[in-house]
C-alpha cells in the first residue's frame, strides 16, 4: 500500500472495505498465510530419524531433488497436462461456441447436462472412474478386455494419464462451458453485426472476433487448469487405493508431497516439494499472463 | 450493557467449577483412549463392557497402511490426542513409530511380565531394537500354500514340495487350463510371501539404522526365476487379492491355490466365495498344504504378510491401565474367542486352532500345517521404515517388467528401495 497521510489511513480503516474484507482476512490468514509462513520454516528443518533435528537451507531441496520418484511423478504429471489441457480446452471452446452460435432450447439443455459431471466431487468422480475402468465390472467392460493384461488388469501406470485426462474432462468442462459462453453472450452483437456486414461468414466471426474477444478467458482457464493439474491429487490416490498396486502411490507429485508427510513423517521435504511446486505454479501463471496481456485493458 | 458482564461471568465461573468437579471425579478411574481398526472393535468392546473400573475411549480409525502412523506423528507434534494403545495392521509401521519425530511407543520389557512375553515366541524380535520390545504380536500372518483339494485331485495335480514343483505346477496350469491361477503376488503378497520365505535381503535391518539391501543375491533372484515365467504365462495374477477383478476370479473358482498368510482362507477366499451371485462354492474344497521349499534351502520357510501389533505410548497417563489393555488384546485365553486371525500368542494360538479344526468350510483341520508355519517365519525380515517405499516399488518394478526382464526389474527394485532406505535414515550395505 503506498504510504498515507495519517488522517487519510485511518478513515481508511473505517472505511465500510474492511468490514467486508475482514471475515475473509481472518481465514486468510489463519488457514492460508499462517500456515504458508510455518510451511516455509518447516522447508528449512531437516528431520533425520536417528539424531536430532536441525536446520538447513538446502539439505530437504536437494534430498526431494534427487529423489528417485520425482521424474517419474513430474513426467506423469506433465503428460497429464499435455494431454489434459489441449483436450478441455478443445471441448470447452467448441461446445460453448457452437452453443453461442444456435442458441436453441437443446443449446440450453446441452449446456446443463455438460455441467452436471462437474457436479459430482473429485473422490466420488474417481471412484465412479475406478469401476467404469475395472474390465469385471465396467458397462463397457466388454470393451476393455480387449486391452487388459494377463491379469485381466486395464489400469496401468501407462494409461492412467490419459483415463485420468479423460476424466478430468468430463468433470471440469461443464463449468468452463457456462463461464466461456457467458463470456460469449457478453460481446456486443453489433460488432458481430457489422463484421457479417462486412462479409464475415460465422468462422470469421469466430477467428476474428469471438476468440479474441475472450482472450482473457482462455488465460484464465489455464492458469486454474494448471495450478490444478500440478496438484492433482485425490483422483490418482482414490483409484490408485482402490485398484491395490496397478498404480503408483506416488503418481503425481502432490502423492509424492503427502507421501513424504504420511508415510516418512518428514514434514521438511514434504513442505520443499510443496514450495517448489507452488514455485512452477506461479512462473507458469507468469508467463501466461504476460503472453496473453491479461491484465491490460487496452484493445478491449 | 456493561451490567450484564458480571452476570455472564457467574455462569462462566460456575461452568468451570462444573468442569473441575467432573474431572476430579473422573480422576479416581482411570482413563485411556485406544485405537483400533473394525476387527479389532469387538474384543476391544467386550473388554470396555468387562472392566467398567477403567474409562475407555474406543476409537476405530482406517487401518490402511500409512494411515496410523500419519495421524500419531500429528497427534506427538500437536501433543495432544495421542492414543494410548493403538493396533497397527501393518506392523511395519512401529518401526516410524519408533524413530524421530515421532517416538511414539514405550518399550515393554519391563511392564509385561516375561511369561507373557515369553508365549509370542520369536514373533515380537521384529519390534525389538537395543533389547528393548515395542510391540506385543496380535496375531501372525505366517504363509502356507493354500489349496483347492477338490480340484487338484479332478485334474490330477501334486501339491509341490518345492519351488520348482510349484513353477512345473504354473506351467501345466498354463497350458492345460488358461484362465486359471495359483495365486497372486501384487504388493505385500509377492513381497513378503515369495521374496519373504527366500530370505531375500530388501528389508533386512540389523539395527534402527543398518539394512541390508541385495537384490542380486541368489535368495532373491531364485524367486524371479520363478515368479517371471509364471507372471509371463499368466499363473500368477499380478492383481490385488481384494482388487474386484481378482475377488470376481476368485468367486468363479479361477484361482486353485496361493501361497498365501494365514488369514487368506478366512478374509479372502471364503467371504469371496460365499457371497450371493457366486456359482462356485468352495465349502469343503481349501487345504493348507506347507510351503515349498526353496531350491537350495533345507528348511520350508515361510513368509509373513501381515500379522497386527499393540503398541503402548510412552507419553500415557496410564501406562499401567493401557498395558493391561493390550495384553488382554492378545494374550487373555477370554480373548480367543474374538480374535478372528491366528494368534501371535502361542498358548491361544493352540485354543483359537482347535475351534477352527471343526470348521467346515475347510477340506481338511488346517491346524498342524499352521502351526509348523509359525515357526518358520524366515527370519531375514525385519519391520522397516521404508517399506510402503518398497512394495510400491515391487509394483513398478517386479510386477510391472517382472515377466519380461526380471534381472532388471529386480536391480531396480534393488535400487530405487536402497534410495528410499537411505532417504528414511539407513546405511545401506548389500
């Protein structure tokens, strides 16, 4: 905050802001920022299981870096995103604009039944996922046994990215359909008018005008897909718990973060690997931003 | 507004006092909180109904494991709501349990009597480190080849006397009987049943901060030798035994044997064999035959997957009252009664079989060739604190490649364990 003079900050502080603010500062702080400060100590103190404990700036880093599992679990992960955010995105922008083009009563319904998966929470999702993969007693397990091993297993560390892509899909792009179309619902018609006006036919009005118009959205959704999509967690655990040992424990990286604090009680390298994740997280965000302009309010 | 203050200070005040007076009364019992998984919830029960002297708080929590250890070490760090006996299903657990942060439980040398600690047998020298025990043993996973006495006689098979027999065995079924299997060695099954009885050096502590890790010793490549060509011809599952699509096999009667832990007859095979909808019924049908034995051993030894212990705080209250609750939990003769797995105790041990000789569901008294089994837990393994590393490790690696290139699944098996025993606090020598 840029400095004030003092009678100005303190009708600031009873200015009816704060009021509003205030409930939200409090949980900010007490569940967001206390424990992100406690998390950052806790990076920086080393647990050994004989000895006692101390402090170093690099030992948990280096310990979670070297780490055998980590590649495994960050190319998983990555291959999830590839997969993942090009297909949402795919889905979401043809849908919402095909939506936005007809806009019928079966537009409307479409709409609905799209976001009705996303209803469904993440450990239900997974669990339904778990049996829809499960050749014994999927609806489509006719279908799947013509993929399993000798086991009779369809899971595998393989597939999973792509069952979980598919899946994460299903379940994320009926709430970006509402937001992308209102985007699109939002753009004045007579732009689009004259642009028809001009000879645009509807895959200009698309190209030329839509799409960048909603530039920012498209910003937005990856910089949540990705924050997201690096910490996938509770769909891998539930169906990796579910379907014992076709999948690692370890899968995605935020596993490997709770497997550090479960199942090694070492809170140090579980926080290193925390911040280290928020690091890519928010580089990322950077960079979209700064690509796409997101901020700026110029051309719009 | 002000007037109302000293009001609300009254009912505070009177509160507390309540709060005092309650506790000065509850302070002539004792009181404990236990925690325990669902099995454990009855026998627990009966001893709360059967001592009203002491005040328990029984808590059934998620026995999966990792999950007793993660919420203990939150409990020590928060210092508060510490269990004062908890049972851990995966008793490898104690060995995190024990180590820094977390130094959960007290060492009971000297707060059980030593006959009673002398009826476990060798069973609690995997809690023991310096001399001091931290565990009384619940019951004992001890494997032995079970069997499907009705069908290996309608196709005429030999029960095998060793491992080479049993991959003989693999390759007949294989041929003769697709579909079929002997058995499954995902995770701890393949782990601790196979790699376990050979005495393969993965989780072989010699101390809290010493183990022997060698994947390429002869004890564990003679495992591959036969674990590989039967993964690869398909008589052994690489499934979860409780995956549903392995319980399906099982239910139609696919599976016609399994080197499997003593309560693989009881939890697994006839709760998945009885239930509605099956069209196999395997009453009367499963045997324990003893294990093979290893080409080169002399000994059948035996692997142990599974098998539960009690662990006591050191920060308890109550020791005394939370000592005598986990030795009523295994070596009470009252508590045979409700003990649904084979008790680690020895004296029980022999109750608990007696009851299970009369058991129909069985082709034959199981009880003579658990019993030797016991005995010949092949003492190589130790309780660690890697281990959930490790089998998640054996998944990646044996049963992921297994079939295909054992000797590099085994090396990095080898590897990625020795990484992840380091990274617990171990030297790791091979």
């Amino acid at each position: 905050m840029p400095s004030q003079s003092s009678s100005r900050s303190s009708r600031r502080w009873r200015s009816p802001g704060w009021f509003f603010v205030a409930p939200y500062l409090v949980i900010l702080i007490a569940f967001g920022i206390a424990p992100a400060i406690y998390g950052l100590y806790q990076t920086f103190e080393v647990t050994s299981p004989v000895g006692a404990p101390y402090l170093s700036l690099t030992k948990n880093f280096a310990d979670v870096l070297k780490d055998y599992r980590l590649p495994t679990a960050s190319w998983n992960v990555v291959k999830y995103l590839l997969i993942w955010l090009p297909l949402m995105l795919l889905v979401v922008f043809a849908l919402a604009l095909a939506m936005d083009a007809k806009r019928t009563r079966f537009a409307a319904i479409t709409r609905f039944v799209t976001y009705v998966p996303g209803a469904v929470t993440g450990s239900a999702a997974a669990l339904l996922w778990l049996f829809m993969s499960s050749p014994a007693v999927s609806p489509i397990g006719a279908i799947l046994r013509h993929f399993v091993d000798k086991s009779g297993s369809f899971l595998s560390d393989q597939n999973f990215a792509l069952i979980l892509a598919v899946m994460g899909t299903a379940s994320g792009a009926g709430g970006w359909i509402v937001v992308v179309y209102g985007a699109l619902v939002a753009i004045p018609q007579e732009l689009i008018e004259s642009a028809v006006l001009d000879g645009a036919n509807a895959w200009d009005t698309v190209w030329h005008i839509k799409l960048p118009m909603i530039r920012s959205y498209i910003a937005f959704i990856l910089i949540v897909s990705i924050a997201q999509g690096f910490q996938l967690f509770v769909e891998p655990t539930v169906i990796s718990q579910g379907a014992g040992g076709q999948v690692s424990r370890t899968w995605s990286i935020n596993q490997l973060v709770f497997s550090y604090a479960t199942d090694q009680s070492n809170y140090g390298r579980a926080s290193a690997l925390a911040i280290l994740l928020l690091v890519v997280c928010v580089a990322l965000a950077v960079f979209i931003i700064t690509r796409t302009r997101f901020y700026s309010t110029e051309e719009r | 507004m002000y007037g109302r203050i000293p009001a609300v200070t009254a009912v505070a005040a009177s509160l507390v006092t309540l709060c005092f007076a309650q506790a000065a009364l509850a302070a002539d019992k004792p009181s404990i909180t236990v925690w325990v998984d669902t099995n454990r919830q009855i026998p627990a029960q009966a001893y709360k109904d059967a001592h009203p002297e002491v005040d328990i708080t029984i808590d059934v929590i998620d026995g999966s494991q990792g999950s007793n250890t993660s919420k203990i070490a939150l409990a020590e760090k928060a210092n508060s709501g510490i269990p004062d006996v908890v049972f851990l299903g995966s008793p490898d657990e104690i060995s995190t349990l024990a180590a820094n942060p977390i130094n959960y439980p007290v060492a009971l040398n000297d707060l059980v009597p030593k006959d009673i600690l002398a009826g476990f047998g060798t069973t609690l020298a995997r809690c023991t480190y310096d001399g001091k025990t931290y565990c009384l043993g619940n019951d004992t996973g001890q494997t032995v080849f079970w069997y499907n006495k009705a069908q290996f006689a309608a196709w005429n098979y030999a029960v095998p006397k060793t491992f080479d027999e049993f991959k003989a065995l693999g390759d007949k079924l294989a041929k003769e009987h697709p579909g079929y299997n002997l058995g499954t060695v995902n995770g701890r099954y393949g782990v601790d049943a196979f790699f376990g009885s050979s005495g393969c050096p993965i989780i072989d502590p010699s101390s809290p901060t010493d183990v022997k890790i060698n994947t390429t010793d002869p004890k564990c490549t003679r495992v591959g030798d036969v674990m590989g060509p039967m993964i690869a011809n398909g008589s052994l599952s690489t499934l979860d035994l409780f995956d549903k699509n392995y319980t399906t096999q099982v239910a139609a009667g696919k599976v016609i044997g399994m080197i499997g832990a003593s309560w693989v007859a009881d939890f697994a095979f006839k709760p998945m064999t009885t239930d509605a909808g099956t069209d196999f019924d395997a009453k009367g049908k499963f045997a324990a035959a003893p294990m093979p034995t290893w080409s080169g051993e002399t000994t059948n030894w035996s692997g142990a997957v599974g098998g539960g212990i009690w662990a006591v705080s050191n920060k308890s209250k109550n020791t005394d009252a939370a000592v005598k609750f986990a030795i009523a939990m295994t070596a009470a003769p009252e508590v045979v009664k409700t003990q649904t797995t084979y008790p680690a105790f020895g004296p029980n041990a022999q109750v608990w079989l007696k009851a299970k000789s009369s058991d129909p569901w069985y082709a034959e008294d199981p009880g003579p060739v658990l019993t030797d089994a016991a005995a010949k837990v092949n003492p190589a393994d130790g309780y660690v604190r890697y281990q959930t590393q490790e089998i998640d490790s054996f998944n990646q690696t044996v049963i992921a490649n297994g079939a295909t290139d054992m000797a590099g699944a085994l090396k990095a098996w080898g590897d990625q364990t020795s990484q992840a025993a380091q990274a617990a606090g171990y030297d790791v020598s091979q």
